[in-house]
C-alpha cells in the first residue's frame, strides 16, 4: 500500500497527530537501531572483516532508507490534518458546522502548477520539529518546494486551503469540490478569506478566478505573485514566464498595471488607483519574505477598516 493510500484512511485530527507522533518516534529508533547494529558489527573482531563491512554499510544504509519513508509518512500525516482543517472550514462556511470561523487564506492556483516550482537542495533536516518539539538533525537531499514555503510562511497568520485533491501535494489543505460547483466554492471561499494568495495564469479556470478577483474588489486583499522561474517546469508542460505574459493581458483589459515578469519572483500589493502599491523579490527559499509581506498586507487591510468605522 502506498504511504498515501495509507494516511487518507485517517479521518480525524486526533489520528493525524498520534500518526505523526509515531513515525517520528519510529524514525528515531530506526537511525538508533542501524546505527547500533554498524557500530557493534563494527566492533566485533571474531567476524570476517569482509563480512563486518557488509553488515555495517548494509545496517546503515537501511537505517537511512526506512528513516526516510518514516520521514516522508510524517510529513504526508501533517499534510493529511491541513486537508482535514480545510473541509473543515469550508462545511462552516456552507453553515454546515456551528464552529466558529477560524481565519485562513485562500490559494488560487492552475492545476498544472503543483508541484512544478522547486528546486533541489541538501540541507539539515530537524526530525519531529514539526510534530512534538525539536529533534535531532540529519542531512538530507530536499526538495525545496514553492508552496510548502508559501504555507509554512503564512502558517502564524493562518491556514492556508485551495481547491483540488486531498493528499495531492504538500503545501495549502485541499477541499475536494465537485467540478460544476467549482466556481460558487471559489466565490464563498474568496468572499470569507482574510488573504488571498495568487498565482495567476490565462488558463480557463484561473483565468476565471482572476476575472472575479478584479470585479469583485477582492484585489485589494490579495497578493499576487510571479513565481520564481524554473527552466526544468517548461519541459513538465508548465511555464511561468508565459503563463505571466498572458495574465497580464487580462489586467490590463481591467485597467491593471501589471509588471513585467521578474526571474527571480516577486510579490506584489495593488493600491486603489489600480497600480501596485508594494513589489517586493522572492526566491524558492522566500518564506520569511512571504511573511513580511503578507503582515504589511494586514496591515493595510486593517488600518483601512479602521479609517472605515471612523467614517461611519
């Protein structure tokens, strides 16, 4: 059974954590228990050498192998409990629930994008941080995924959720809606939004949510951002410099000042003279930048509806 056939069997937050809870604690035995075996293997002069050598590289080496499914089972529970609190918020919001509203940010994307913006780095890994508290580190090969910083940026600020299949990708919870309901989903959801997060493209369905986004007034509440450009995603079927040139002559149809596409990314605040505001750079690494800005954005929105009751 794969990891994710097996963690969308849990249907409660309770079972999300006691999941996460246990494969780091399995994590940690398994890198103890490979790393006991080489070292005693190791230390046994009655054993061949050549024999001593395979039992140490080979307990080591398994050690590393297992740990990293029990990492990457960890990480898919944590997913699977953002999926679940984003049903959540959505049945409240359909009054299908008397919960009261927790406040999250609405990620509008294409399809076609998920999971095409990364980048490959080593870097050091710290096990169970995300679950109980501070673990040990090990170095591992990660992919830096550009809505996994985006999540993890804006996670103090509040959950972030998008339309699509639960358990597809790790990043924003996802709310599983029917195909010719789509579009009133998108509508109460960006209606309820404290933020909302846009990556735009022409393609049909984002294409939609960009044309609401401009006659509805929910730009004023909305950061756009022009992805960091990865060649590798062209050859997947997804093109972020394109997809950026074709956008912009939809805000332009509006009135928009759209900028020209930025290699690096960036992140952009439109003022009420339909020009931006704010334009700041970002990279794949750009989550403490996602979270500066998303800050000045509430910022705004809160001292306009402040400046709003004073006028009222």
């Amino acid at each position: 059974m794969k990891i994710k056939e097996f963690v969308e069997r849990v249907e409660s937050q309770n079972g999300t954590d006691s999941g996460r809870r246990l494969s780091m604690v399995a994590l940690i035995f398994t890198l103890l228990m490979g790393t006991f075996i080489a070292v005693f293997a190791a230390s046994r002069p009655q054993l061949p050498p050549a024999l001593a050598l395979f039992v140490f590289v080979t307990a080591l080496v398994a050690s590393v192998l297992i740990a990293q499914i029990l990492f990457d089972l960890e990480g898919w529970y944590e997913q699977r409990k953002r999926d679940l609190d984003a049903e959540e918020i959505f049945q409240s919001l359909r009054g299908a629930r008397d919960e009261n509203l927790v406040p999250f940010i609405l990620y509008l994307r294409p399809f076609v994008s998920t999971g095409k913006i990364a980048a490959e780095k080593s870097k050091l890994l710290r096990v169970g941080a995300s679950s109980i508290g501070n673990g040990p580190l090990m170095l591992a090969s990660d992919r830096v995924e550009f809505e996994e910083e985006i999540e993890k940026a804006l996670r103090p600020l509040g959950k972030l959720i998008a339309l699509g299949k639960p358990l597809e990708h790790m990043g924003a919870g996802r709310i599983r809606v029917d195909d010719n309901v789509w579009q009133d989903a998108i509508k109460l959801l960006m209606d309820n939004a404290e933020m909302i997060v846009l990556l735009p493209s022409p393609r049909p369905g984002t294409c939609w949510e960009v044309e609401h986004l401009l006659t509805s007034g929910a730009l004023e509440k909305t950061i756009v951002v022009d992805p960091p450009n990865d060649r590798g995603s062209i050859e997947d079927g997804y093109d972020p410099i394109s997809e950026w040139h074709g956008v912009r002559d939809t805000f332009h149809e509006h009135g928009y000042e759209l900028p020209e596409d930025n290699e690096e990314g960036s992140l952009i605040i439109f003022g009420t003279d339909k020009k931006p505001s704010k334009i700041s750079r970002i990279g794949l690494s750009g989550e403490n930048q996602v979270r500066k800005f998303a800050k000045q954005l509430r910022k705004l929105l809160r001292d306009k509806a402040k400046g709003n009751r004073v006028e009222g």
